[in-house]
C-alpha cells in the first residue's frame, strides 16, 4: 500500500514511539485516506509499531460490500 513512501523510526528521548511516514505526495489518494507527510503511525489494529519490520508485518484488513457481496481486501504497510 505504501511503497513509495519512506518509512523511518520516530523516537522520543531513545524509545521508538512509532513510524513516521514521509514521500507520500509520490503515492496517489493517500491524502484521501487522512494521511499526511509527516505523520508517526503508533499503531495498527491496536499492535503497536515499534520498528520497521513490525511495520513489514502490519496487515490492514478492510472489509467491504461491493455488487451485493463481502469482499477482504489486506495491504502490508511496506
């Protein structure tokens, strides 16, 4: 979902507080979604992000109707 973007740690006094995302004006209706350059993802599905690779492994499930049935549709953050 987030290819393009650049992923780097955010930390407060030596403790990763969360992701901070940067690049996303190179990934199209990201700003549609509430996503702004600059933003610190602290984390997802109520999993805390602590590093790059617990951002790897983030899956954002988004469960929607379209044509009368359910359809799941999964994005890694990376």
């Amino acid at each position: 979902m987030l290819p393009k973007a650049v992923i780097t740690p955010y930390d407060v006094d030596g403790q990763v507080e969360g992701l901070r995302i940067t690049g996303l004006e190179e990934v199209k209706h990201l700003e549609e979604l509430g996503l702004r350059n600059g933003d610190v993802i602290r984390a997802v599905n109520g999993h805390r992000l602590t590093s790059k690779q617990k951002a790897s492994q983030a899956v954002v499930n988004i469960e929607l109707l379209r044509d009368n049935k359910i359809r799941t549709l999964s994005f890694r953050l990376s």
